[in-house]
C-alpha cells in the first residue's frame, strides 16, 4: 500500500502523539538536555532573549526583583509540599505579596490565572 503525503503526516502525528504519551519522562529528559545544552553554546542569544523580555515585562522584573528581599516559609501554601519551593506572584503589580508554592502548584495556579485573563 502506498501513502500519500497527507496520509503519511497524519499517521505519524498520531504515531508521535501516542508515543509522548507512552514515554513522557524520556521525552521530557530529551527536551531538557537538548535546551541546556543549547543554552550553553548559545549565550548571546540568551542574553538577547533575556533583554527582550525585561523590556516587555518590566512589571515581573521588578516583581521578582522585590521577591528577593521576601522571606517565605519553606512549605507549599497549597499541598504541604517542601520539595521544589517557588515564590509565587498573583498580581505583579504588588511586587511585595508572594506566595510559596511548589513547583506543580505554581504551574497550576498560573494555568487558572491565564484562564481567568482571557475570560
């Protein structure tokens, strides 16, 4: 049998797809090492990137650059957890609130703001 283009594009996104599923840490590792190493044979551009962003978003650089000087406990407000502790901003114009979350919690929590924004 032989394929078209088309048909062969969608039966290897499905192919991929289920494969992700099936071996999401190896994925996730392989993504990881592939960014590192990117990060250290390309600093310039990281540096670039780096700019680019403060300059977009000089409200969170302020934010985390106050976030410093905030003492937090060392526990998840949410689960308990003190595995992977971040420093949470609900509302980066209040630089000074910060909320100790764990790294899931902190991704979820900004996943529901992100909602809530484009609501």
């Amino acid at each position: 049998m032989t394929w078209t283009k088309a048909q062969h594009r969608i039966y290897m996104k499905e192919y991929m797809r289920s494969w992700r599923k099936n071996n999401r840490e190896k994925d996730l590792e392989s993504h990881r090492k592939s960014t590192l190493k990117w990060k250290k044979t390309h600093p310039k551009e990281r540096r670039e990137e780096h700019k680019l962003f403060n300059k977009r978003h000089p409200e969170r650089k302020k934010a985390w650059s106050a976030a410093r000087s905030v003492d937090i406990l060392n526990v998840c407000e949410n689960c308990g957890s003190q595995i992977d502790i971040q420093k949470h901003h609900p509302d980066y114009s209040k630089p000074k609130e910060v909320h100790p979350l764990c790294r899931r919690c902190n991704v979820n929590a900004k996943r529901i703001l992100r909602i809530l924004c484009s609501l």
